[in-house]
C-alpha cells in the first residue's frame, strides 16, 4: 500500500470554522497541531495552513443568540471532540472504504474511510493507524506511509437539545 493520510472531524457547540472567519464564510484556513491532548487551531498565513470546512447548514451557524441561551448547560459545556479518518490509496490509486453498519444510529450503512476518537495520550497519527487495524484488521507501522493533513471539517451533533 502506497501510503495514508489523515482527515480530522470536530463536533462542537460552538463552529471553529464561524470563530475562524471574518463575514461567516464555511471555509477557512487554519493551522493545527496536537499538544499535550490538546487539539490548536490557529490563524494561518495564506497558502500556509489546511482548510477548515463546515457544512452550509451548519445548525450552529444559525444558531441565535437567545436559542443558544436555551440550551441546557451541559450541552453548552459539551467542548470539542477529535476524531481522525484515515485515507489510505494504494500504488494504483485505488482508496479503502469500509461500511458502516446498518444499526448504527449515525450515517447507517454509508461507505467511509475508518476513523475514529482520539484516545487520552494518542497522537493523530496513531489514532489513525489504530481506527484502521480495528476496522479492517490492517496494521501499518507509521514509517510505512505518508502522512499529511488532507482537511479538517467541522460536524454537529445530530440533536443538540
């Protein structure tokens, strides 16, 4: 297998990509690095950074003042997850996928790269290389590939009340 590379996803509350943008476009670029189980976001120079995409219909986005109020506490202090998704292409330029199961409360029975949480401790890379080995039973060491930074996008919970 040629190599891998990593996508990262958010689900907040708050949109990253809105705190990010000056007149609330859905795409920026950003700069990010994991430290200290800490996922940083940060301004990046133009051509310099890894865009940072939300959805047009970003619930939060649209979110008023007074709905945001509404919410219950412990959805307001909910924070930022990270997940990763490995892409992995082979030499021909073929890309795995896997299915997700037909129970599944989220996205049931779609075609997508594994992925996964971040573990307590876990650097992206490895998170991406142990979501890979638990979906597919494929373990790659990470000198075997070649890792980069394809995107980050952004994600809501499906409900937020």
């Amino acid at each position: 297998m040629k190599g891998y590379t990593l996508d990262f996803f958010f689900m907040c509350l708050q949109s990253i990509t809105g705190h990010f943008s000056e007149g609330g476009e859905d795409e920026v670029e950003v700069g990010c690095s994991l430290e200290r189980n800490r996922f940083i976001l940060h301004r990046a120079d133009a051509g310099r950074g890894v865009t940072l995409k939300r959805h047009a219909f970003c619930p939060i986005k649209h979110l008023s003042v007074t709905e945001n109020a509404a919410l219950p506490l412990d959805v307001q202090q909910r924070g930022v997850d990270v997940a990763v998704a490995t892409i992995l292409q082979t030499a021909n330029q073929r890309v795995l996928l896997t299915r997700r199961a037909k129970g599944l409360r989220i996205f049931p029975n779609i075609w997508v790269p594994p992925g996964g949480h971040l573990e307590l401790d876990e650097t992206l890379l490895d998170a991406g290389l142990r979501e890979l080995q638990e979906e597919t039973g494929l373990k790659l060491e990470p000198e075997e590939g070649s890792p980069n930074i394809l995107g980050l996008w952004e994600v809501t919970q499906d409900s937020l009340k």
